[in-house]
C-alpha cells in the first residue's frame, strides 16, 4: 500500500473513533452530573435510594426502543423486580435534560454499561417525539412488564 493511502486511513480511523469517543464521553458525563448521585457511578445502584441500571434483562429494555428514555422523561416508582432483587422507590423527572442529552444517557446506559451492540441507538429526534407525548409511569410500567416478560 503506497504510504499516502495508509495515511488517509490512519487520519480516517482516527476521526472515527474521535466521532465516537465524543458520544461515549458525553452520556458518561451527564450521567455522572445528574444521575450517579443516586444510582452510583458504576450504576450499580444502592439499596433504599435506587436500583441498578444493569443487569441481564438491559437487552429487553433496550429493545423497547421507550422505555429508558421514556423513564427519563416522566420518571418512575412502583415496584420494579432487578438482578438485585425487588426495589420500590421513587425517581423524579429528568425532564429538564435536552433531548441530546437523554439520547446519549441512554446509549450510554444500553451500550457501555450493559454492552447491549444489537439494539440501534436512540436519537435526539426521537427523544422529542417522545417529550412530545410522555408516556405515563403506568404505560411505562406495562412496557417493561411486557418486555421483560419476553
Ligand atoms: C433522586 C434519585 C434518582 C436520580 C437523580 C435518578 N434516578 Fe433513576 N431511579 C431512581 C429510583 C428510586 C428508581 C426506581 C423507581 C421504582 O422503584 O419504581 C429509578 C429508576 C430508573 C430507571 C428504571 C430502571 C429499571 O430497571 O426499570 C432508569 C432507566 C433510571 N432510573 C435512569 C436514571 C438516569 C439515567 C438518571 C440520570 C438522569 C436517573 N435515573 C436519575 C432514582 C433516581
């Protein structure tokens, strides 16, 4: 390969992965602002404050394509059953957060915490059409029953 090929690709690879380190560092850090405080910076949760935010059912939730966004937007409570066994608590709205920054606060969480690959990323514009028609905590309770159940 002549040596000017091999640097255009080496300029290409690393803008790339630039591209995509970008993304990652963005949701990890708007996690670590806004939502570590309770569900702790590996999301591993803490018991009486809040739930883990990984686990083996995270592939069943991502598929939703909704749901982590949609908790996002219109918060959660109720029992909810995790890895860690059952958790009933209370999370208030997220609601203030750009629909870029719930985006990448949930391809954070499918993605890196969970290493979910399979499931396409959620995009700033859906998250609007989602704000737009906020589902309630029963609608999202009823996702997650279903999801999980499959
Ligand atoms: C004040 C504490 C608090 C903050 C801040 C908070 N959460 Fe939560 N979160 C909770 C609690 C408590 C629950 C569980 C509610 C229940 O028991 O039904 C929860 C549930 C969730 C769930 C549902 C998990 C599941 O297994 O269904 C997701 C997803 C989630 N939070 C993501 C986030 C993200 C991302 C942030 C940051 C923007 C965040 N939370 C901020 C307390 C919090």
């Amino acid at each position: 390969m002549h040596d000017a090929m091999k640097l255009a690709l080496a300029a290409m690879f690393v803008a790339v992965s630039t591209a995509a380190q970008a993304q990652e560092v963005k949701g990890a850090d708007v996690f670590r602002a806004a939502c570590a405080m309770c569900h702790q910076a590996e999301a591993q949760g803490a018991a009486g404050l809040a739930p883990p935010l990984k686990g083996s059912y995270w592939d069943k939730l991502a598929k939703t394509g909704t749901y982590v966004p949609g908790v996002l937007l219109a918060g959660m409570h109720g029992q909810i059953t995790t890895d860690e066994g059952p958790f009933n608590g209370v999370m208030p709205t997220q609601n203030r957060l750009a629909d870029s920054e719930i985006a990448a606060l949930s391809n954070y969480l499918v993605q890196d915490v969970n290493g979910v690959k399979s499931v396409p990323a959620v995009t700033a514009d859906e998250v609007a059409k989602l704000r737009a028609k906020t589902p309630s905590v029963s609608e999202l309770r009823a996702l997650r029953k279903q999801a999980l159940a499959k």
